[in-house]
C-alpha cells in the first residue's frame, strides 16, 4: 500500500498526551504496517530493529505504543 488516510484531528485527538518520541514511534509502527499489509512481528528484537529503537527510552516508547495503539494476536500486532 502506498497511502493510507490520516485524519489529522482524530489522530490529535487520541494522540495528543504522547511524548515526541511516542510520535515518532507510532508514524513507523503505522508506515511499516501499512506497507506491508501485514501485522507486526510479535518478537521484541525485530520490531525494534524496524524502527531503530536500541536506547532504553526508546524500547519503552515502542512497548508503550504497541499496548496502547495495537492488539497482540498470535500471527503479530494489529492496529
């Protein structure tokens, strides 16, 4: 997929309490999902390795995100 649509006051709306960081985590996780039209991997590593995540901050932010923005099944993370 080359596009997908960003309703910019939804995604103010039920994003405006994350950080900078947050943000920026969250726009990779949805830009690799989208382009890959499949779910993201389950494992630890290689989702950090997609979106260069290697500081401590930086691993919590994707956790974080993940929790909040996507559901865990059992072939990856959906948004």
């Amino acid at each position: 997929m080359n596009y997908y649509e960003r309703h910019l006051g939804d995604y103010a709306r039920d994003t405006a309490h994350l950080s900078l960081l947050e943000h920026g985590v969250y726009t990779l996780l949805l830009d690799r999902y989208y382009v890959t039209e499949k779910p993201l991997p389950n494992d630890e590593r290689e989702l950090f390795r997609l979106v260069r995540a290697t500081s401590k901050a930086e691993k919590d932010a994707v956790r974080q995100v993940l929790r909040e923005f996507f559901v865990d099944g059992p072939d990856g993370w959906r948004h």
